[in-house]
C-alpha cells in the first residue's frame, strides 16, 4: 500500500477532487453510432461535471430536492449523469434491477417511495403498466435516452440545467451532502425471497472508494469497461472508483460483443464476477487447444515462472497471441460477488494479467477486503482494507468464527426494518453470514455462509461453495448444487448430495455418452475422482442430474431454499 487513503465527507467532494486532477481527460468514451464505422463521443471529467451539474439543477427546479429517483436501465452515460446528480444534490438514488418481472418492480418503487423514474427506452412496456396501474407515488417519469411519449429526456434535463445555471441558479452546486445522509437506497438481489432495501450512506461510500485507491494502485489513464449492472453496488462502487482514479470509461454491447469491446476500446481494466471471469479464460483455454498448443503454452509458463524468480518478466511478450483474444490491452482483473476458482486466477497470472479479488456486501458498501499486488495468499480473500476492523465471533475449537467487521462503509441500516438491522449490527459490529478465520498475517480465509453450512451428525461440517469449485472444474459440468440431504427423510441425519448442470452435447463430445446413464456413470465417475482429494466427511455420496439452468439471482448466485425444494419436490 503506497499512502494513506484521504478520507472525504461526501462522495461529492471526493468526485470534484479527482475531477479537478483529471479536468482534460476522458472520462467517458460513448458509442453513438455501432455498425461498421461506428461513431463514439468523449466526455471529458470537465464534461462530465458539467452535466451533473445541469441534471441537478433541473431536478432540483421541478422539485426533486431531498426526494428519491429511482434509475432503471442498461449501463450508458445517461444512467450514469443522473445517479451522480442525485449523489451530489442530497437526492437519493435508488438503482433498481431492469429485469425484475413487473410486480417486483413496481413493489420496489413502492417500497422505496421514489418520487421520479428515470428509465431506459428498452424498459418502457414495464414502464408503461406501472404508469397504467397508477399504484406508485411518483410524480415524473423521465426517459434516459429517447423522445418518448412526450416525456423529458436526460438530455431534456442537460439543456434546461444550463440554462438555469447560466441564469444564476447555484443551490445544486453549492449544496454540500451530509456525511451520514442516505446517498444510495439499493435492493439486495439477496437469496431469499423478499429482497431487502439497503440505506448506503455518503460518508461509507466515499470510504471505500478512498481506501480503493490506496489498495489497489493500476496504471494511469487505464481504460475500463462498465460491465458489471449499476443497480448491483460492486458495479456502482467500481465504476466511482474508475472515475476517481481517472480512468477513462467505456460500455459494453453485451456479454455476446465483449471480446469484440475488449479490442475496440483497448480495455485495460476489467471488473467482473467469478462466472464471467470463469468463462472468459475457459475461451482463452479453448483457443489454445484449438490451435493444438496447450503443452507448448504450459512449457512458456513454466519458463516465464522460472525466470520471474529472477525479477524478469516476459509474460506479456510471450503470451502476446494469447492476451490479443481478450483485445490485447488487458492487464488487470478484479473479481467479486463469489469466491474465484484458484485454477483460473493462477491461470491469468501466468499470462501476465494481474487479476485480485475482493469479499464485501451489499449491505458494507461494499468492499471488505481485498488482495493486491505482491499480497496474494492461495485460498485467501486478502487483507482488510484501511478503515475496516475485522474480527470473527463465537469461534469453534478450529478458530473458526463468523466474519463481523466495524468500519464506515457498513450501512446505515435496512429500510424500513429495525429489526432485521439490529439482528445483522450488534454493538457497531455488521455481522456478515460467512464464517471463515484469519491467519497471523492478516490474511483472511472464508469457508462458506453460515446458513448455508452442512451440518453432519458426527458434529463436522461442510460448505457447499468449497465443494461446488471443485466439481464445476469437471469437463461438461456447467454448474453444480451441493446440499445436505436428508436419510431417510431425517433432516437430523444429512449426506451431502449435489445436483449437476450437464451440457449433453460435451458430455457426449467427451466420454462419448448419450444415454442417461451412460450420462450419469461418466458423471459419477468424475465426481468420484474428486471425492479423493478432499476429507471422507464432505464427499458427495449422491447425484442428482438437470439440463436446467439453476435458480439464481441476477448477481448469478443460487437461490438455495429455491432450487432444494425443486430438487427434492
């Protein structure tokens, strides 16, 4: 870590400092026409500022001020002026998930007593029930990206904000947020039912993003792609932390276009969850044995390994061909959301990509901890970040506790329910649900949910996720559910069991089976292989099998609760 973080009230001051440093470069780089010469359009951080600005002042002039907007829409410039505008003015933002079905919506919006929407075009049948039903309070509707309807657009807003600044309106700009104020009202994409509504103040957002900057140090002037959804806070909190570390910003065209954005915008910085990040080197893999060079690539890593014990570095060079699948630019991966298949990260550093993950919530803002360079530790989330007091609670005879940390960026509270609140804050402490240990360097190490824990009648205890990594490695496993199953119907008496994601058409390309046991006796055989590299306790005893996509919430983790009762009826 190279300095101290520079804490600030508000993520307003910290924006406008960074802002300030980085006036003339690009801070958005957005593509106003594809095709095959497509046309892009720069914003530079003075640029940027000054849309704020504008967006603020017209939401502050039709009567926004200390109100609440909700934002839903695909990831563009437009989503991101009017977030930041109500970050800067005291209005609270409340990013809500583009997919949710109509109801859960339309409850979200209730529930968060947003006065305005801003909406992506794409949305707009959702949008026109929830405007039909007339069940919401909200006064205005506002699209983010087209004429529609005869609704203001955000370029609507942009024009008549200039114009209110050029006539003297300042109150926007001079309003300063309180530090503890709600700046971000987020609903969990949570694994049980009912989502929670999350308050985020400005105080902890800013202190994490600060201490971001000190942790995890990258090349000036790097390019990152906005990839992870706004309305999940690791997408929001990186992409503040993109922008106060100069960065210049660009957009995906979808998870189908993204090697072809990779390449496009030169990215050099890259922030993803683990099933993406999985895939993304499943195709560099893929690539390389296509080409029939997978022992030749694993003789270059060795040697580049071997000389870099000798502080010469000759990855990038070597496996030049390899990065140029991922546009060529690529040299940092941050990962987050769910524990990252060791296998892969070894795999990126070998190529010479520097690839860290970090733990959080959504609930702290939501980083925790985090590796960086030179501080990676297998089968470590990393260290705490500066301003984050760690300790583990009611610890077993292993050491092992629950994960509870004391810091800024833990949330001010859940909305609307004290009660869930004091149950998850006792004494300052957020007690997080993982349970896991720290080892006297520092270093912390999770095993899985504590709800999620299987515990066996002989006292041990197993943790799905830990299992799940292995058995998803096993060729043609697109996913896999481990869970403790009941013996004869005793729910105090559990073997573990897992139900397996197949893709039939590998499954036959691999061990040539095309029947359902043929299928299954492949698989079981696999499964096996693994039962013998981990303890006699957590091995998984039976098998269950789909070509259905598992429950999951849009952050892609499994909805357990959900997907158990379709296992077991």
């Amino acid at each position: 870590m190279a300095e101290k973080p520079v804490y600030y009230d508000s993520i307003k001051e910290l924006i406008l400092a960074s802002a300030k440093t980085y006036n003339d470069d690009v801070a958005f780089r957005v593509k106003i026409k594809p095709g095959k010469t497509p046309e892009y359009k720069d914003y530079t951080y003075a640029d940027f500022i000054e849309n704020v600005n504008a967006v603020g002042t017209a939401l502050y002039e039709s009567g926004f001020k200390g109100g609440r907007i909700a934002i839903i829409g695909r990831n563009q410039y437009y989503w991101v002026v009017p977030h930041m505008a109500c970050l800067f003015g005291g209005i609270v933002s409340v990013p809500i998930d583009k997919e949710l079905p109509l109801g859960e919506m339309e409850d979200s919006l209730i529930r968060a007593g947003a006065d305005a929407v801003i909406f992506d075009v794409k949305n707009k049948e959702q949008i026109d029930q929830i405007r039909a039903n007339g069940r919401t309070k909200i006064r205005e509707f506002i699209c983010m990206n087209e004429k529609y309807d005869g609704l203001r657009t955000v370029e609507d807003l942009i024009e008549e904000g200039r114009a209110l600044v050029a006539s003297g309106k300042k109150e926007f700009i001079d309003y300063k947020p309180a530090a503890e104020s709600m700046a971000i009202l987020l609903f969990t994409s949570g694994t049980t039912s009912k989502s929670k509504a999350v308050m985020l103040s400005n105080r902890g957002i800013a202190c994490n993003v600060a201490d971001l900057l000190v942790f995890e140090v990258f090349d000036e002037h790097s390019t990152n792609i906005c990839f992870l959804p706004f309305h999940h806070i690791l997408g929001s909190t990186g992409l503040l932390f993109a922008i106060a570390d100069g960065m210049r910003n660009v957009f995906s065209d979808g998870i189908r276009y993204i090697k072809q954005n990779l390449t496009e915008y030169g990215v050099t910085f890259f922030l993803g969850v683990p099933a993406l990040i999985d895939k993304m080197y499943e195709s560099v893999e893929k690539g390389v044995e296509k080409q029939g060079k997978t022992k030749t690539v694993e003789r270059a890593k060795k040697l580049a390994n071997f000389l870099l014990l000798f502080h010469i570095d000759i990855r990038r060079k070597l496996f030049k061909d390899i990065i140029a699948q991922m546009g060529g630019q690529l040299k940092y991966i941050i990962s987050g959301g769910a524990p990252l298949s060791p296998a892969v990260s070894k795999g990126f550093t070998d190529l010479g990509i520097e690839i860290y993950q970090g733990y959080g919530l959504t609930e702290t803002s939501p980083v925790l901890a985090a590796e960086n360079k030179g501080h990676i530790r297998a089968g470590s989330i990393g260290r705490p970040l500066p301003a984050v007091e760690v300790d583990f609670k009611d610890k077993d005879e292993d050491g092992m506790g629950e994960l509870c940390a004391k810091a800024p960026n833990v949330m001010i509270g859940y909305y609307n329910n004290d009660e869930l609140t004091n149950e998850v804050i006792v004494d300052g402490w957020f007690h997080t649900g993982d349970l896991g240990y720290m080892d006297k360097d520092g270093y912390i190490f999770l095993t899985g949910r504590k709800k999620d824990m299987i515990v066996l009648k002989n006292g041990k205890k197993a943790f799905p996720e830990e299992i799940e990594i292995l058995l998803n490695k096993i060729p043609g496993v697109l996913d896999s559910f481990v869970f403790g199953e009941p013996i004869d119907g005793d729910w105090t008496d559990l073997r573990i069991a897992v139900q397996v994601q197949y893709s039939a058409k590998e499954i036959q390309e691999i061990y040539g089976a095309d029947t359902p046991d043929g299928i299954r006796n492949a698989l079981w055989d696999k499964i096996k292989e693994v039962n013998q590299t981990i303890p006699h306790y957590k091995r998984v005893t039976d098998l269950y099998l789909t070509e259905e996509p598992f429950i999951k919430t849009t952050s892609l983790k499994i909805k357990r609760k959900e997907q158990l009762k379709r296992v077991l009826g």
